[in-house]
C-alpha cells in the first residue's frame, strides 16, 4: 500500500481545535403564554439564574484521528454470464473511464470541531496507489460549516473491480449539556439570521409543507406554537410525531454482503412516514424536522456515523441521525428521535424533560458528515450513503456484481487542551 498525501498549513492543530468560541448567552425574558397552557409556561419561566450565562456547554474533551474510507469494490454476481455448477463470471464490476466521488464533512457543530490542517489522503484503484500529488481534495461548499473532500479520479484502465479513497484528519469531540430550562425562556427572535434561511424549506426527504404534519406540528401546543417559546415549541411537536409513530420497520443502515455499512435504510415495499405511522430511523428523523421547519423552527439532521456493539459484542459502523434546531444567542440544540422514544417520550406530558431531547447520551460519540443524505451536485452510488459520485465521462456499472462500502477507524490522540467551553453559537460570523 501506498504513502499518504498530507496537506499542512502554518497553525497547528491544537490552535485550531483550542480556538475560542464566542459565549451563548441568554438574556432574561417572558414567555409569552396564555392560561390554557399555564404548565409550560411555568417550565419556560424556571429558569434559576438572572445572570447571562451560556447555555449550552461542552466539556470532557476528546482527541482523535480519523480514517474515513469509501470503497467500490465487487462481489459475486447474482446472473452469472455462464451456465455450469462451476460457472464464475470475471466480468469487471465497473467500466469508468473517470470518476469523481465526493465526501461531506463538517467542520463545526455544537459537539464537534474538525482539524483539517494536516489533512491527508490516498487513492487506490485495484490495489495500486494512484494518488495525485497535486490534487486539491478539501474545499469549503459555501460560508459556513459545510465541506467537502473530492476524488476526481483517472481509473488505471477503465475497466476495474476496485477503488478506495480514505482520508485522515483529527476531530475533538465533547460531552454536551443544556440548560434546558435557561434554553425555555428564549423567545422567537422578530426573524431568523439569513443563514439559517436553507434550513427552513424543503429538502430531499423533508417537506414542512405537507398538511397532515403542519397540521400535527401546530396542533402539539394548546394555543399554537407562538403561544409558548421555540424550545417549548420544538418539544411539543416532536413529542406529537412521537405518538403518531407506532412502529419502526428496519435498523438504522444498511450492510452490504461483507457486514459493511452500505447505505442509509428506508422503508422498502410498504407504506411509510406520517400517514402509515411508522418507518425507520431516517424517516423518523426527517419527520420530526420537517414538524420544527413547518412551525418557522430553522431544523436539520446530522447525519453522522458512530461504532455501535452489536449482539455479538463486535463494533460495527452505523448511521446515526442527530436532529437540531436552532435558538437565537443560543445555537444548535439536538435530539435524537431514537432515544426519545425509548425512553417513552411519546407517552409522556412534554411538559416533562426527557433524555433524548436537548441533552442527548453519547452525542460525543458520532462523527457528524453531513446535513444532507447526497453532497449537492453528486449522485448517489448504490444506496443513499451521505457520499456520492460523478461519472465524468459516463461508463457502466454492473449491478450485480457493484457494491460500496463506507467504513472508518478512529485512533486516539488524547484530551484536549480546553477542560470547556460554551458551544458555537452561529455556523458563521455575521
């Protein structure tokens, strides 16, 4: 196997993972309630502290150094080319004469800040290293936290049955606590900063314009949503997808035949979302944001990926879908549909804090990728998978005998300098 091409730049890492964050603050204010619903208000107005303090805060911090590999590689075929008990089919899987696959990162989010400073990469193609040197592979998609990691790649010949591009960068990520009961009393801002305009509208697989969930998201507080604060709110509306979901129909991803993570699952062959009431983890997740952006809520998911022990005691990567929505002076506040409801939420007065919704287990476990399940501009390969591709000057791709796989490792590099400090509060500067 071949070296790594590492990028470098003058500062070093610990000045850019240490880099100070402005404090969120929350000055005191009134919910705005009426008496139908005294209750949260008086949760919104619980609130110990006068004092600006932040809000949401991070500690315990973790260094580590990522390898995130994606991989086109070739199975067994499932229509085998000759017939014979010992028939095998040697057809290359792939016949692409150029391809550029591209890989969502994020540079920030309230858990996580990623180092790309010392960035390095490498291409192989059936087992050859074939890593440009002068590729420029990082690029930031636009002002903000979004970016990408870009292979555009000349195949050795163009006929193949493999090719991996694995990329290692450090991440520092923390353990996160909200105040939930200072985040209750921020009021709705008269408007929402322009750039969180792009997570107000629709997106592949969230529609805040369908009735049945502007009707559901509305309805989830007793005098409208306007009536308590955007936290109170957001907790409603969830709570009521909540109960709407009566079952789930699949894990979280999708393995392809060698027990790697392949994609992202969806429900297949059945009615899902809203409506049917059940669905797996992504649709779930997509529901729920699409109630926050149907109530003027900015909203979004996370999509990351985290080792997870399954039943036979072995880690293996999977998705995980973190939702956020945003609090002005505050920052992003996640949850995660999944915990909430094992830990019963849909049963339980929303009214109520629950884990899950805010203060979230093992949020500092997850790699966060992407907002989005496909990069802008790319397609998906196989499955949904949060990365995708361009095939540059067409080609052919053999479906039964092409699979993708999206894999990483991750190596301790000890704590960070910084014991803690409050989260980011913007995604940019204004």
């Amino acid at each position: 196997m071949g070296s790594f091409m590492r990028t470098t730049h003058p500062r070093r890492d610990s000045a850019l993972l240490a880099s100070i964050v402005a404090v969120a603050t929350v000055l005191p204010a009134a919910a705005a309630a009426s008496p139908s619903h005294a209750t949260d208000a008086a949760v919104a107005a619980s609130a110990p502290s006068q004092q600006a303090r932040p809000v949401i805060m991070r500690s315990k911090p973790k260094v580590h150094e990522i390898t995130l590999e994606v991989e086109l590689y070739a199975g067994a075929s499932t229509t085998p080319a000759f017939s014979g008990d010992n028939a095998v089919d040697l057809r290359p899987a792939y016949s692409i004469p150029q391809i550029k696959i591209g890989v969502p990162v994020l540079t920030r989010t309230t858990w996580c800040d990623t180092d790309f400073s010392a960035l390095a990469w490498k291409v192989e193609n059936d087992g050859y290293d074939i890593t440009r040197r002068d590729a420029k592979v990082f690029s930031q998609v636009k002002p903000g936290v979004e970016a990408m990691l870009e292979f555009d790649v000349v195949p050795r010949t163009e006929l193949f049955n493999g090719m991996r591009v694995l990329a290692k960068y450090r991440v520092q990520r923390w353990e996160v606590t909200v105040d939930e009961a200072a985040a209750a009393r921020v009021t709705w801002p008269r408007e929402w900063p322009a750039w969180t305009k792009r997570h107000l509208g629709e997106e592949l697989g969230i529609n805040p314009e369908d009735p049945a969930i502007k009707s559901l998201a509305e309805n989830a507080t007793r005098g409208g949503a306007r009536s308590v604060t955007p936290f109170i709110a957001a907790r409603n509306a969830v709570g009521a997808v909540l109960r709407e979901w009566r079952s789930m129909t699949g894990d979280t991803s999708e393995f392809g035949p060698d027990g790697n993570l392949r994609g992202i699952r969806f429900t297949v062959g059945t009615a899902s979302g809203l409506g049917a009431g059940r669905g797996t983890s992504v649709e779930l997740a997509t529901t729920c944001v699409a109630a926050l952006r149907a109530l003027g809520i900015p909203s979004r998911i996370v999509y990351g990926i985290e080792e997870h022990e399954n039943r036979s005691g072995r880690e293996k990567t999977r998705f995980r879908y973190i939702g956020e929505f945003f609090l002005p002076e505050v920052g992003w506040i996640p949850f995660d549909p999944m915990e909430l409801r094992g830990q019963g939420a849909a049963t339980k007065p929303s009214t109520a804090p629950v884990k899950g919704f805010a203060n979230v287990t093992n949020l500092e476990k997850v790699i966060p990728l992407s907002f989005t399940p496909v990069p802008e501009g790319y397609s998906k390969a196989d499955r949904y998978a949060v990365w995708g591709w361009q095939l540059l000057r067409g080609g052919q791709i053999r479906e039964d005998r092409a699979f993708t796989r999206l894999r990483f490792e991750q190596t301790s590099r000890g704590l960070g300098e910084v014991g803690s400090m409050p989260a980011p509060v913007n995604d940019v500067a204004e």
